[in-house]
C-alpha cells in the first residue's frame, strides 16, 4: 500500500477499533455486575448483551445503501451520534431494561458497513486484502484489549463508569471522522430487488452465514466464561484478576493466528484455512463442555478459541471485499454486517435462554452444533482465485 493508503486505513481502522472496543467493554463482565441492577435475570443478561446486535442488523443495509448515494462520512457521523446517545442511556440505568434499551441505541450506530466501503473507495483493489486484514487485526486487538481494560474500569468507576468510558470513546471516533474526507459517490442506483440480488450469490452469503456463526458463538461464550471464571475460582468475584487470564491468552492468541492468516492472503489458501479455524473452534467449544476448568485448562481453550476467532475476523472482510462489485460494496458490506450482528443477538437470545433453562455448560453444546453446521456449509464453497 501506499503511504495514503496505510494512512487512511489506519484512520478507518482506528474508528472501528474504537466503537467496537466500547461495544465489547462489557462482555467480560456484565454477566456478574449485571447483579445490581434491578429485574435481572439470566436471560435478560443474555438480551443485554446482544440487543445490540439486532438493530445493527436491521440497519446495516440501510446505513450501507445511503452512504452509496450521499457519502460515507455523513453517515458515519449520524451513526456514531446515536451510540454516544445509546452509551449515555445504559450509564444512566438502574434497572437492566433501560441497559437492554440503552444497547439497542448504540447498536442504531450501524456504521460497520459503511467503514469497510469508505476503506475499499481509497485503497487500490490489489492492495485491498493487505488493508481489510489490517482492519480486522485491529479489529481483533480492540476485542483483546476490551476483555484486559474492561475489568479494570468496572473495579474502579462501576458498570456505570464503564458505559460512561464508552461514551467518551464515541466522542473520540467522531473526531477522527472529521480528518476523513467527503467524496459524493459517482454511481446512483435504486434499493430494489434486482440489485440486491447481486449481493445474494452464493459466495457472498457462505461469508455472511460464516460471520453469522462466529459472532453468535463469540456472544454465548461471553454470557457464560465471566460466570465460569468466578464459579471455578480462577479469578476473585470482583474480576480485578481478569487480566491474568486474558493477557496471555491474547498474546498466544494473536501469535497462533499469524500462519493462518499468511497463508490465507499469501498463498491464496482461504478456503482450506477457514476450514482449519473453523475445526480449533469445535475444539475449542467441545472441551469446554466437558474439561475441568483450572486456570490452566481455561487458559488454553480460550487461546484456541481466539486463535479462531481472530483468523477469521481478518479473512473474511477481506474474501468480502474482493467478490463485490464496486458499485455495490456498500450494499454487499451491509449485508455481511448485519450477518454479524444478527449472529451476535441470536447468540445474546439463546445463550440467554438456555443459560436461564439449564445450566452454563449446556451452552457450549449450543455453540458445538452451531460450529459443526458451519464447517458443513464451508466444505462446499468452491476454491477459487478469490477464495
């Protein structure tokens, strides 16, 4: 890439990094802190936890469509106001129905499809892996430091603190949508059926149901590990300790997925390699199920899980961007998005739910099931240039 690529990239990199670092902020500890308020049940934990991701769902097509017709950065700041005003609600809160609230306001912020197509709008198409895989690293590193820094400010400030840390991180994303600059789009076309269509190939939706799944598994395992790490006596009840487990699980972690994601972009080996993260997840959620959790076994399991989660989080953006037409990215990346999100309530529902019905544990059969039917799907996607 070149120096205006890199630069710009790290700016779109950078607005992503920091809305989904506020989004994540809670998933390592809400699930315990979740106690205070008034009207909690597992199951609203669980609904907390992944609202936001159905109205990041209903509103990442629009949000992608109109910032094809009007621009990318007036979207952007619209987006991004309604999550400082969703971030304000939950810091308010005392009852978990007005977090539940709160966090389908932070999901109405549905800029994650339109961040990718502003990035593929000024990076040049041979350069574009090199860029979405950057973004999904950062992507990746935002999600480390959230379950690191997260515990951290709820020890110190409160769950209200945290969703009012959140709030300020929004403030800061607006400021660097300001040094992005405005580029009307040249090509105009009309929401209907036939140009949906272009982004419903079969490729194209693999990657979305792929997101779907990794997000869905993502959202059940962080309803139940903040639980499991207090009731296994891995870390004390408050969750000051958190970082003794994360910490080194994210350095391994990101180590571990570097071969995956080399030969993937590099060698052009996406296919097989989707297919190996997608067999460490299995692994991953089966010996949860049935492992004796110590801070070593939990330890090692979560590595393997994020090893996983994070290839994939840098590939698929990636696949994504080299399958869709350029007049429709925005359309194609909203679609994808709201997959991911969608795959993040459906998570927060039924890890809720199951969680509320019977016990922990029986959520990582869940999660189990859901990685099986996933890696079925992939074996049949075709190995291709761009895949």
């Amino acid at each position: 890439m070149t120096k205006q690529e890199r630069f710009f990239a790290l700016k779109i990199s950078s607005i992503m990094a920091t809305r989904l670092f506020g989004l994540f902020m809670i998933f390592p500890v809400f699930s315990v802190y979740a106690m205070q308020y008034k009207n909690t049940t597992p199951y609203l934990i669980g609904l907390a936890i992944g609202i936001y991701g159905l109205t990041q769902a209903l509103l990442q097509i629009p949000f992608g469509y109109l910032s094809d017709q009007f621009g990318r950065k007036p979207l952007l700041i619209i987006g991004l106001v309604f999550f400082f005003i969703g971030s304000v609600v939950t810091a308010n809160a005392t009852d978990i129905i007005h977090v539940v609230v709160g966090r389908a306001l932070q999901g109405s912020g549905a800029i994650s499809a339109v961040l990718m197509a502003f990035l593929a709008d000024f990076v040049a198409e041979d350069q574009r892996s090199k860029a979405n895989a950057f973004v999904g690293m950062q992507i990746g590193l935002a999600f480390m430091l959230s379950l690191l820094i997260g515990p951290i400010i709820t020890v110190n400030l409160g769950i209200s603190g945290l969703f009012w840390v959140i709030a300020g991180l929004s403030i800061v994303a607006l400021i660097i949508v300001t040094t992005l600059p405005y580029v009307k789009p040249h090509t105009q076309y009309s929401l209907s059926i036939p140009n949906i269509k272009q982004v419903l190939t079969a490729k194209l939706l693999k990657l979305d149901f792929s997101v779907f799944t990794l997000h869905l598994i993502l959202t059940c395992a962080f309803i139940v590990m903040p639980v499991l790490l207090v009731e296994n006596n891995i870390v004390a009840a408050d969750l000051k300790d958190n970082w003794s487990v994360y910490l080194p699980v994210m350095l391994l972690s990101f180590v571990g997925m570097l071969p995956i994601i080399i030969l993937a972009e590099k060698f052009q080996k996406h296919k097989a390699m989707i297919l190996v993260a997608i067999t460490i997840m299995i692994i991953s959620q089966i010996l949860f199920y049935q492992t004796s959790l110590t801070y070593l076994t939990f330890s090692t399991l979560l590595t393997l899980f994020f090893i996983a989660f994070n290839a994939m989080e840098a590939m698929l953006p990636s696949l994504i961007s080299k399958i869709a037409t350029d007049d429709k990215r925005g359309l194609a990346m909203g679609l994808y998005s709201t997959s991911q999100f969608l795959g993040a309530f459906v998570g927060g529902i039924f890890g809720g739910w199951i969680y509320n019905i019977y016990d922990l544990n029986s959520v990582f059969l869940f999660t189990t099931l859901m990685a099986i039917i996933w890696l079925g799907v992939m074996l049949t996607m075709k190995q291709q240039k761009t895949l």
